[in-house]
C-alpha cells in the first residue's frame, strides 16, 4: 500500500513538471524571438538614425547653396538697379537725341507703273534725285500691273525702292461697247496698291505718281508742309502737285498755293482716313473723274500749287495722247528750291481761307465785254471776267487758252466756281461763275 502510494506521487510529480518545461521552453522561445525583434528594432533605428543624420548633412549643404543662391540674387538684383538707373540716367541726358534720330514716315511714294519700262525708269531716276536726303521720311514703292518682264526687271534692279505686284487675271466687263478695259484695270490696280499701303504697311499718308512723271526739286518739302494741312484741316481731301492750267504762259509764283473743288490728280497725296472712306466703295473705272463727282468728294477740297510740281512726259499710254501737246507738254515743272517749312501756310485753312481769296477776286478790275481778253491784257493789276454759264466759260477759256474742260458741273482748277491763272505777266486772271461773287460774300460791282 505505501509503495504503490510512493509511485503515485512520482508519477503526478512527472505530470506536473512536464508543463512546467513545456511552459519554460515557451517562455524561452518567446523571449528569444522577441530578443530577436528587439535587435532588428535597434538595427533599424540605428539605420534611420544614420539616414536622418544623413538627410540632415544634405539640408544642411542645400541651406548652404540657398544662402549662395540668395546672396547671389541680391547682387544681380543690386547690378540690375545699377544698370536701370544707368539707363534712366541715359534716357534722361539723351531723349532728345533719340527722338531726332526716330524718323516716322511723312508718306508713302508709289509709283503705279504697267509695261512702259522706258518711262519708268525716268520717273525713278527723277524721283531718287531728290528723294536720296529724305528717304526714310518718303519710302519709294514701285507697284507693277500685270506680268511685263522689263518692266519688273527695271524696278528690280533699283536697291532704293520695294517692289510690288498686282496679278489680276479676272475677266473684264466694261459697262458700255467700246470701252477701253485698261481704265478697268487702272482702278482694279489702284485699289490693290492702296490697300497694300495702308492696310499691310501700316503708312499713315500715300503719295501716288505714274510712270511718266518727273518731280520738281522741293516736291517732298511741299508734300512734308502739305501733310501738316491734310492733318489739321479735313476739309482738306488731298494735296496735289499739279495745275491744270500750269502751263508756261499761265503760272508765276512758285510760292503761291491754291484751294480747289476739282480734284487734280497727276501726282497727289491722301490720308488712311480718307482712304478708309473710299476704298470700299471704289470705282470700276474712271477713278479720278469719280473722286470729281459731289458724292464722293462731299464738299471737301484740293491743295494745288500754281506753278507744278510734276511734270507728266507720257504722251503715249491709256489716254492715247488725249490734251498731250496742248496741255500736258508745256506745263511748267517748278525749278525753284522753295523751303516750305519756312512758309505760313494758314491762309489755306478752311476758314481763312475764303476770305484770303475773296479779298484778292474783289481787288481784282471787272472786264466787260466781247474784246475781254484783249482789255485783260492791257491793264496792269488783276482783272475779272463774269461767265454766264458752261458755254460762256468755254468761249472765253478758249480765247485765253486755258483748260474748257468741265467736270461734275464745275470747270478745272476752280473754286466756288472761279477759275485763277496768270496772264503772260504776273497779272491774275478770274473767270468769275454766276454765284460766285455770292459764295464769296462779295457784293456785285
């Protein structure tokens, strides 16, 4: 009984001590495992710790170049303060000089030339004599109609000028038989050339001649003071250079400029704002006599001079010689260097300018009768003959030898109906029309 009891108590102490080490190696298994951990744990932050410290040391060298960046942009910003005061310092001690030296363009030149490349070549000759000393003030453009091979390669072989040109291969449908298409054509190239002036070049004022012009010596000083008018005045349609009565035997004064209602043409200048005006409704042939018509030209006038300042050579070309020998050929082309900047030319404004002309018909002698042109020519000062109507005006302009040609209702070269030239003396001759007293508010006599 003892001995079986002793092996009881063996046996239960074997039972309790194998959880006993069961548990222990658990615990033991555990605490390695987490020992384990433990030491990864410590690996790892001994490796964050060294990234930080790493991390750290580029920071600290970034800061560092930041400082240098920063330092650096203050001494460009210090140098950049230098320089603009420097400029200003410049710009104040020189503006002057600066504005001098910009030179805007008074006008475009263009001459508008076809397939007469014999006459062009004159025109530009004439026109770079004079034109050399002002060439930025007056750029010279040549603006072709059509495909002419020689007159291309003539425009072309010229360093002083732009070249331009006009293909127009549409077909033309002249209003009425018969009818020349060139003058469709002209006013086709017209157009073309002046919306490329104004609108792709951006000028401001154009001055067109032809092929078959030459140009007096002041013709750019006269146009630079006629630019002051067509800006200030715009009553002022355009500025010409010609005279329809120029002729040898009815001009004297190089000095002398006129208001006219009929448009001259042959050498003119306009502004975009009237071009702006025109150029959408412009005409398919006969453009200067259309610019002649009271709807288009609404009342504003033309700046002619008395002696001109074009001379056209062209006795050959789309008007066939029309008038040549009697009126264009012994026109005369100024050869005075008048300086225009000198000149006051306010008497030409819109509202001087109707006295300033009324005085001169109103001292002028009336002349009567049938044998008129031969009393004109015996008195000394100025003379004025009445006409009655277009056919009076035309009988009398004949004995003188003037233009007879009317337009529109109103002769060439007039103003309120008055036509002026010179005598074969300095004399002044006024054809008188039958309002014309009136619209100058000058009483009957």
């Amino acid at each position: 009984m003892g001995k079986w009891w002793r092996c009881d108590i063996r046996y239960l102490l074997l039972l309790a001590v194998i959880p006993f080490i069961y548990v222990q190696m658990r615990l033991f298994g555990t605490q390695t495992d987490y020992a384990d951990r433990l030491a990864a744990a410590v690996e790892a932050e001994n490796h964050c710790t060294s990234q930080t410290r790493l991390l750290i040391d580029q920071i600290s060298m970034q800061q560092g170049r930041i400082v240098a960046l920063e330092e650096e942009k203050m001494r460009q910003d210090q140098e950049c303060r230098q320089l603009r005061a420097l400029v200003q310092d410049l710009e104040r001690k020189d503006l002057k000089k600066l504005i001098s030296n910009v030179q805007v363009p008074v006008a475009a030149v263009v001459v508008m030339a076809c397939n007469r490349a014999d006459y062009l070549e004159r025109t530009i000759k004439s026109i770079l004599k004079y034109q050399k000393s002002v060439a930025s003030k007056f750029p010279l453009f040549i603006s072709q109609d059509g495909s002419d091979p020689n007159v291309k390669n003539r425009a072309l072989s010229y360093d002083q000028l732009t070249y331009m040109q006009h293909l127009d291969y549409g077909p033309v449908h002249p209003d009425r038989p018969g009818e020349l298409i060139a003058y469709y054509k002209i006013a086709r190239h017209y157009k073309w050339a002046l919306d490329q002036l104004f609108y792709k070049h951006n000028f401001s004022r154009v001055i067109i001649l032809e092929d078959d012009m030459e140009i007096a010596p002041d013709f750019f000083a006269y146009f630079e003071a006629g630019a002051m008018l067509l800006d200030s005045d715009k009553s002022i349609m355009a500025i010409s250079s010609w005279n329809d009565n120029g002729q040898k035997q009815f001009v004297q004064d190089p000095y002398a400029l006129y208001r006219s209602d009929f448009f001259p043409g042959l050498g003119w200048m306009l502004s975009i704002s009237t071009w702006d005006e025109l150029s959408p409704k412009w005409p398919k042939a006969y453009w200067d006599d259309w610019l002649r018509q009271k709807e288009n030209h609404k009342g504003r006038q033309f700046v002619r001079p008395e002696v001109c300042r074009t001379y056209n050579f062209g006795e050959h070309g789309s008007s066939l010689g029309q008038f040549f020998k009697q009126y264009l050929k012994p026109i005369k082309l100024n050869d005075v260097q008048v300086d225009w900047k000198s000149m006051d030319l306010s008497y030409l404004m819109e509202d001087k300018y109707v006295k300033h002309f009324a005085e001169l018909v109103k001292n002028a002698k009336p002349v009567y009768g049938a044998d008129a042109v031969l009393k004109a020519y015996n008195i000394d000062g100025d003379v004025r003959i009445q006409y009655r109507d277009q056919m009076d005006f035309e009988f009398i302009a004949r004995q003188f030898g003037i233009f007879e040609e009317w337009k529109d209702g109103i002769p060439r070269a007039s103003y309120k109906g008055v036509v002026v030239f010179r005598y074969q003396t300095p004399r002044r001759v006024f054809l008188v029309g039958p309002d014309s007293l009136q619209l100058l508010g000058i009483g009957r006599t």
